[in-house]
C-alpha cells in the first residue's frame, strides 16, 4: 500500500483513465479502499476530483465497504462548491445500498432543489434526480409529491441528458 504522502503526489498530478484504474487497483488490492476518503476532503480541488473519480471506479462490493461514511460524503455534497466533486460523489453515492433508514430530509431537499435548478450542471441535475426517486420512494407522500414535480418541469428548459433521465422516472 502506497503512504499518504505517495497517494497525495499522485492525486495531484494529471491523471487519465489508466492511472485511475492502476490507482484503483493498488488501493483494492490492498484492501484499504477507505484511503482515499482523507483526500476527499482536500484544498486542493484536484486531490479531491482526482479521488472521487478513482471511487467512482470502485465495484459495489467495493464501495458497499464505504457505506458507514455515507454521511461524511453526503455533508460533503451538501458543502462542496466543486462540481465536479459533487457530481462524482452523488454518482458514488447512488451506488450504494439504501434504506428507509438512510434517508436525510437535508439530502432530500438538496436533490429536490438542484433537479430543477438551471444553475446546476446537467449531470449533477441528472444524479439528484435519480436520487431523489430513490429516497422518495421509501415513502407513498414523498414518491407523489416528486412526481408532480417531475411532471411539472418544463422540459424546453433542460438538456437532453435531464429529458432523457425525466422520461425514463415518468415512465
């Protein structure tokens, strides 16, 4: 297993889809994928890209590992104004296992609102709203009130990416 210091130096670099999967590999195969988690957290924005996107690589095994800090990813999500941090971590967040249990109202309300925001990028849109079904439909009231929301986008105003994602929930 590679040292803190050694991680860092690579996250840090410009990093193509070969080294994520070499990265991916050695942090597996070590069985610490837990590792990148600190550099989430970094100041230095590409640190903190350049992990997630190595996590988005992770098998669901793999980041079934990392359900007991689905909060500290979730506050991250909430906090960060990188997006494609955020956009990485909602994608990692998606994958995981989820229960009535698991559903935060902040979380909720934070996928409700940027699912219709035209501030957010497309993708972010797109996983907030895939998100925000799932959480949703642990309970009948929240799946009706997201459908009315769905249904109440006009869609002239979003991508083709959002449309797609809208027909698919309408379906």
């Amino acid at each position: 297993m590679k040292t803190y210091e050694e991680l860092e130096e690579i996250l840090s670099g410009r990093m193509n889809a070969d080294d994520i999967l070499s990265l991916c590999s050695a942090v597996a195969t070590s069985g610490s994928v837990v590792a990148l988690m600190p550099f989430l957290h970094s100041a230095d924005p590409i640190v903190a890209r350049n992990a997630a996107w190595a996590m988005t690589h992770f098998t669901d095994d793999e980041l079934s590992v990392l359900v007991s800090r689905r909060d500290e990813m979730t506050d991250l999500v909430l906090s960060t104004d990188n997006t494609g941090l955020r956009r990485m971590l909602l994608a990692i967040l998606y994958r995981m296992p989820c229960t009535a249990e698991d559903v935060r109202t902040d979380f909720l309300d934070f996928c409700l609102s940027c699912m219709v925001s035209l501030d957010q990028p497309p993708g972010v849109q797109s996983l907030c709203m895939k998100t925000a079904r799932r959480l949703c439909s642990f309970y009948p009231e929240l799946s009706e009130e997201f459908m009315r929301t769905v249904k109440g986008m006009e869609p002239c105003y979003y991508t083709p990416a959002l449309k797609s994602v809208r027909n698919k929930v309408l379906r």
